[in-house]
C-alpha cells in the first residue's frame, strides 16, 4: 500500500497517472493525496489548476490543446468521442475554414448523465459513432464531425466554409452531409441542408458562389457548363460560364477547390484550347469569389469589353446547363 505523502518524494508517480500532465483527482487521491491539498495546490498561484470538475492539470501554465483535449475525455469518461471543430482540424481540414474557437464538442452514450461545463460541451447520443482513432484521441468520423459543427453555427458563410471544406479538402460527398443531418437532430440543419441540397449537382461548391455573383453583372453569362467543340467538332472544354456570342469562357478552379496536383496539368491543356479557339479566359480562385467578389466582377466586365471588341469565335454548342 503507498504510504501517505510518498507522491511528494517520488513526482513520477503523479506522471505515471496523468496524461498530456492532466490528470483526474480521484487517481490522485489514489496515491494518498488529500481532497484539500490538491483543492489548494489548484488555487491562484498554486503550482497547479483546476481544468474541469475533478480534473487537475499539474502546472499553471496556460493549457495546451492536447491538455484540454485530455481533460474533455477524461471528463466524459469512457466511450467518449471527440467530434465538432476539433475533430475536424484533427481528420486534416484548414484552421482557416474552422469557425471562431467554439470549445470542445463530445459524444456520450445517451443512458450518461454528464453535464456540459467549462469549455466542454457534452451531447448524449443514441447515434455514438464508432471513432476513428487519431494519435490516441477517439474522433467521430469526418461526416459527422462536419455535421456537428455545422449545425451548432448560426452564421451562414461560416456554415458555408466549413462545408465547402469537408466536401473539397476532406472528401464528403454532399449526399452523404446531407444523410447525415436527416439521421440526426433538425436543430440548426436548416442552412447547411439548404446549401448542400443546391451543391448535390453542381461540379464545384465554387460555382455556386459563381452563379450569385454573375447576378451582379450588366451582362451575366449565356450558358453554364455547356460543352463547346470547334467547327470540325473537336473537343474545346466545357467552361463553368460562358458568353457565347464574345467568345469568353469563365473558370474557377484551383489547387484550392481540387485534390489531385494532375488536375493542374488539365488546366494547362484546357486553357490552350480556349487560347487556340481564340476564346478570352477569366479564370478566378475560388477564394476571390468569397473575399474579392468587386474585383472578381471588375475583372470579367473587362474581358467582356475586350472579347466584344474582338471577332467572334467559330464554336459549336453541344449541350447546355
């Protein structure tokens, strides 16, 4: 049996019962070290603090992700799972898509009664996930994560982001977004099932930015995602927009909205055929749709002027959206 105080001599004993340096009191106590000297080593200026109920971190440093991520799992205890913006950032996607700091977000089995608290927000589930494990931390999968973050915003762009986000950077198909908000709770799903309903079809979550913004123009775009051949019916491209009768093609694709580097090389071969087809090109990152749409307009109005002032290409429609 540990003596009482031994803790005091031997520190590794409190590094063995911890972990990321976070640690629950009741090991503590397990090692002989009463309520009240772990209540006042928490106090301000004590060597330690108190992170959540019953969950101690052993310095008074400012606590570092892992160390918070720790304590949440601690606090709910087993079979918890880490899901919402953390476990996002945690299956890959950019910090940059990611809402404003909103806490930490765990499952729990629906029959535990574990309260929210802190920077800790628990959610009793009858849907728990079976989680994929990254370094250690259990994490809801990505499709679910994506969902629960989602529908806890009230913003709409940033609902917008971090979809765009999961669909383009993390792979989730907006079908399988939008199965996973019919299967859970309707609270908060009215925004993010509206965007994804309209993305389901489109060949980009860009072009639906493209589409409300070419509203704006004096001259909006005669045809989407028409397939354009030249008079001998070779293949051209097939643009997001297209002005027809001055020959300007519209594209918005990048590294940003595509996983493959050989998509780049595509690009490049497209951007010829328009070239050689005597085609005006306009060609937008998606993140100018979002951050620049003025100079995005500015940008196309002028091509417009220089295509008109141009002759008209000789190409061929073969099917229009």
């Amino acid at each position: 049996m540990t003596k009482r105080g031994r803790w005091a001599q031997h520190p590794e004993l409190l590094s063995e019962r911890s972990r990321n340096g976070v640690v629950r009191a009741s090991d503590l106590e397990s090692l002989e070290m009463s309520s009240r000297t772990i209540y006042t080593r928490c106090l301000p200026g004590g060597p330690w603090r108190r992170l959540l109920p019953g969950i101690v971190l052993l310095h008074n440093n400012e606590p570092t992700t892992e160390q918070l991520v720790t304590a949440g799992l601690l606090h709910g205890g087993e079979d918890a799972v880490l899901t919402g913006t953390e476990a996002c950032l945690r299956h890959g996607l950019r910090q940059a898509a990611m809402p404003p700091d909103t806490g930490l977000h765990l499952l729990i089995p629906h029959d535990r009664k574990i309260r929210s608290t802190g920077f800790v927000t628990m959610e009793r589930t009858i849907r728990l996930p079976p989680p994929v494990t990254r370094d250690g931390v259990p994490l809801a999968p990505l499709i679910r994560a994506t969902t629960d973050t989602v529908r806890r915003l009230g913003n709409a762009e940033q609902v917008e982001a971090v979809l765009i986000e999961a669909v383009q950077k993390g792979g989730c198909h907006p079908k399988a977004l939008l199965r996973e908000l019919d299967h859970g709770s309707l609270r908060g799903t009215a925004v993010p099932r509206r965007l994804l309903t309209g993305w389901v079809d489109l060949r980009s979550m860009a072009e639906s930015r493209a589409k409300l913004l070419a509203q704006r123009l004096s001259v909006p775009p005669s045809h989407w995602n028409a397939t354009i051949h030249d008079r001998e019916g070779r293949y051209i491209g097939r643009p997001d927009a297209l002005w027809q009768d001055v020959g300007l093609v519209w594209e918005i694709d990048s590294f940003e909205f595509h996983f493959r580097k050989a998509d780049y090389a595509r690009t490049v071969d497209r951007n010829t055929r328009y070239a050689a087809a005597g085609l005006v090109v306009v060609q937008t990152l998606p993140s100018r749709l979002r951050d620049d749409p003025d100079g995005v307009l500015s940008d196309l109005t002028a091509a417009h002027r220089v295509a008109s002032a141009r002759p008209r290409p000789d190409i061929h429609l073969s099917s229009a959206a």
